[in-house]
C-alpha cells in the first residue's frame, strides 16, 4: 500500500476557543429557554421555543458537525432538511390553528350514578 500525501483531503479542525464559545452559547440558551418557559408569553411560548432551538442546532450542525468546510452539496441536504423540516411545521400548524377546540367534560367526571370523582 502506497500513501499518496495529495491524495488526502484537507480536513478542517475547529480552534479549541471555538469550540468553547459555541458549548456556552449552547449551555446559556439552554439557561434562556428554560427561563423563558417560566414566563406567560401565551402563543408565543412555542415561537420563542421554537426560535432558540433553530438557532442551537444551527450552531451545532455548523460548527461541531463542520458543515462550514464541508462541499457544496453536502451544505444543498442540509438546507434541503431545513426546508422539509419547514414544510411539515407548516402544515402541523395551519392544521392545528384551523380546528375549532371546544373542551367537552368527561362524562365519568358529571355521572352522579357512577359516584363523584375528586
């Protein structure tokens, strides 16, 4: 077996400060969504939720899964992912919002025949 020394592909290594930087960032908006699930945002509870984990894995897919260095095509499956990934929270919310929720009693909950239930 022969080594050729052109034959291997340069392979980007992250700086170590990098690397720290980008674990505090995750671990202060980990701090951030768990702060921020205390608060009464109503509907805008799963937005913010929603907007602080893009913004992780975003973080996490470019710099410690090296998307950054990576060929053109690997970086068209990730967009394409984000895209599928959007598509289907489309439908998942335009379908959640066009319901019309009424909340029905239990009936077991009202049966006075059944006994009361605490």
């Amino acid at each position: 077996m022969s080594t050729n020394a052109n034959s291997h592909s340069h392979v980007h290594i992250p700086k170590v400060g990098t690397l720290v930087a980008v674990f505090v960032t995750l671990i202060t908006f980990t701090f951030i969504t768990a702060w921020v699930a205390t608060i009464n945002l109503g509907e805008l509870n799963v937005v913010v939720a929603l907007a602080i984990a893009c913004t992780k894995a975003t973080l996490v897919a470019w710099i410690f899964m090296g998307v950054r260095y990576t060929s053109q095509l690997t970086k068209l499956f990730c967009v394409a992912g984000l895209v599928f990934l959007s598509i289907l929270l489309l439908i998942t919310f335009s379908d959640y919002s066009s319901r019309s929720w009424t909340y029905h009693a239990k009936p077991w909950a009202t049966n006075k025949s059944l006994g009361t239930s605490k």
